[in-house]
C-alpha cells in the first residue's frame, strides 16, 4: 500500500511514534523507507562556510554568534575562486551537492549577486547547489533561484513552543515566511532541526510536527545533533541518550516518507553502531567531508570504510540537471579512496 503523504499530523499521533518500542518503531520506519527508497543509498553533500562568524543572532547553539566567546573568528565572505575550488574537491571526494553557509541574520542585497556567481559556477561543475544564508526576501529568494540554486537550506530547528528559549532575536514565524518565499520562488526547502538542546520528547514530537505539517514535506529534511561548543549557552546541557536520537529519526522517516533524512550534524560524536541504526531507521543523506561548518566531521576515509562495511552507496543526483554528471566511486570502491580522498 502507497502511503500518503500527510499534512495534518497531531503532535500526539507523532509523540505516540516516538513512544512505540524500540523494535517495534524501527520495524515500521525501515517499512516506510523500503516503501519509497532505495535502503543501501546514501545522498552526500558537503557544506563550506562562504562567510563565517560575527553573526548578530543569539541562536543559544551557535558558536558563530558574535556575542559568545567561542574562538570562531568573523571572517568575510569568500572569494568566488576559492568556493568553487572547494566544490571541485567535494565533487573530487564523491559529494553530489555543495551547500554554502553564511552566518548572516539575513543577506544583504548587496551579497546576492556575490553568491549568485558562486551558485552558478559551482553548478556548472555539475553539482547540485544549496545555501544557508539566513531569512530571504521574495526578491532575494527569486534572485537565488535564478542564479540556479537547486535547494535552500533553513531549518526550524525546535519545537514552536521551545523556539523562545532558544533563539530570542527572531521568530518561528519569521522562519516560516522564508521558507514560504523559498518555495515560492520554485526552490525545494531543505529544512529540519536541531536534538539534544535540552528539549522534551513532546517537543522533538512538536519539532517533526511543524515539519511535516508545512505546505509541503521538505524535500531535505537534517536531523542535527548538537554540537556542544564552549562559550554557547548551550554547552554543558544533558546529552541526548542515543537511542532517542535513532527514535527521531525514525519518526521522521515515518511523518515524512519521501522526504530525504539527513544524519547532520552530531556525526563526528557518534559510533559507527549509532549510525548504522540510523540509516536503517531510515536516514538516507549525510554531510561529507572532515568540517561541517566551523566544527568536525568524521574524516573522508572513515565515512568511506564505513559506507564499505555497510554496503552503502552513494546516490547520484536525482533527476540531474547536467546529464554529464557522475557520482565518483569514491565512496563505493575501496581500491580508489587514496586517490580520492579530501586533501
Ligand atoms: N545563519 C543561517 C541560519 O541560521 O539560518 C544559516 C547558517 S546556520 C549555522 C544553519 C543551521 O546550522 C542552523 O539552523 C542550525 O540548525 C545548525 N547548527 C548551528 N550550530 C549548530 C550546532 N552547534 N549543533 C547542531 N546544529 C547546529
Ligand atoms: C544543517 O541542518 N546543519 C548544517 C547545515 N544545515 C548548514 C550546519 C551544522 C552546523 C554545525 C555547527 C558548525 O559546524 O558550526
Ligand atoms: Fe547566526 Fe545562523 Fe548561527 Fe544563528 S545559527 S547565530 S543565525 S549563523
């Protein structure tokens, strides 16, 4: 039976998701993802900061916040030559999709044409481009999508209710309407949040929720695991027991079936044990490559001896927009990793 797609998930009927037995939850969710993907592909992007720190938010998690001292230096936006010869490595290294971050609140209209130039060159490499720039404008949005940006990243990143405790400089509203303006523009939204920031089951119920009931599924939906970065208010809080991690995932999985999963940030902390479950519950994209943004990510080898072990592969770029694209084997072939690993 074809599940569809729901819009109209009660925070209750996920919370009772997140509450099944264990067994018992991952049995359904890896249903649902066998339904509507193939269980042994994994989608791979890489993230590079275009323009980093000195940012006027207060996101409680965020070590590029100007005001906590966390030794993140502000840096300004990259040069064009040196984005795109880092999206040359990604691909290089196996990734299908690049995505630019920037710690802005949100771009000036002044930075549009400078990232522009860096979507469209790093999609003539045949890659997949997505940004995550802070709140857009229709204007800006529409700007974006000319440039060719295939994805738009902007997570909701807690619960509504939560969102107050965590971020006091915008609102959850405020992320809703970029990502309206996102989709209306005809880009696909790449939006989901953050676990382990001190928040209850019902509020991750609440978390998946507001992500399943926007207009649309997410097409890219990150589960992140915070990173615990001295100086944040955040640092020290009471670390998400594991399996509680795997449950979202797979509650996830089940609210959003066609939607891809990503095991985002948090990797570099987990077992090789921990992941496995997770793409059995059924994440089924990663961010590649030994930095995420300002922090760690497992290296470039470990990712591809685990994708070994696991018989994973990566998964080329869906409905491709360059036909002359090909995954590299870098991460499907053991024999080739020395020549393709991230220098
Ligand atoms: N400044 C833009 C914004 O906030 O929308 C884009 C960049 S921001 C760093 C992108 C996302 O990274 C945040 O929404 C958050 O979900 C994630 N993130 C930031 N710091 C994190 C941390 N310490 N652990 C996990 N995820 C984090
Ligand atoms: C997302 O959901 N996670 C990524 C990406 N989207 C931009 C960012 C994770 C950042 C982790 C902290 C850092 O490296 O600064
Ligand atoms: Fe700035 Fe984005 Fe970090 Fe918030 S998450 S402080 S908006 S870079």
């Amino acid at each position: 039976m074809t599940a569809r797609l729901r819009h109209d998930w009660s925070r209750d009927e996920i919370l009772a998701v997140l509450d099944l037995p264990f067994a018992d939850l991952l049995q359904r969710a890896h249903a649902v993802h066998r339904e509507h993907h193939d269980a042994n592909a994994v989608q791979v992007s890489t993230l590079l900061s275009i323009k980093t720190g000195g940012c006027p938010e207060d996101c409680a998690y965020c070590p590029q916040a100007a005001r906590y001292a966390t030794g993140v230096k502000a840096e300004k936006l990259m040069p064009l030559e040196a984005v795109v010869a880092r999206a040359r490595q990604a691909k290089a290294a196996g990734a299908t999709r690049f995505c630019m971050g920037a710690a802005w609140r949100s771009p000036k209209d002044r930075d549009i044409p400078k990232v522009a130039a860096m979507i469209r060159e790093v999609r003539a490499l045949g890659m997949e481009t997505c940004a995550t720039l802070g709140m857009l404008d229709a204007g800006q949005a529409a700007a974006l999508k000319d440039a060719g940006l295939d994805y738009y990243n902007h997570n909701l990143d807690t619960a509504p209710e939560h969102y107050g405790e965590i971020i006091g400089t915008r609102g959850f509203e405020d992320r809703l309407e970029t990502l309206g303006h996102v989709r209306a523009a005809g880009m696909k939204t790449c939006c989901g949040g953050i676990v382990g920031m001190g928040e209850s089951r019902a509020q991750r119920a609440g978390l998946l929720q507001a992500l399943a009931n926007l207009p649309e599924h997410p097409q890219s939906v990150p589960i992140n695991r915070l990173v615990q970065v001295e100086g944040t208010p955040l640092a020290g809080t009471a670390l998400l027991d594991p399996f509680e991690f795997v449950r979202t995932i797979a509650a996830a999985r089940i609210a959003m079936p066609k939607s891809m999963v990503r095991l985002s940030a948090g990797r570099a902390e987990m077992g090789d044990e921990l992941q496995a479950l997770c793409f059995f519950a059924g994440a089924n994209s990663i961010f590649y490559g030994e930095k995420l943004l300002t922090t760690g990510n497992p290296d470039v080898l470990a990712d591809q001896a685990l994708f070994n072990r696991l018989g994973i592969h990566a998964m080329p770029i869906d409905g491709g927009h360059d036909d002359t694209h090909t995954v590299h084997a870098a991460i499907v072939e053991p024999c080739t990793r020395h020549e393709t690993a991230l220098a």
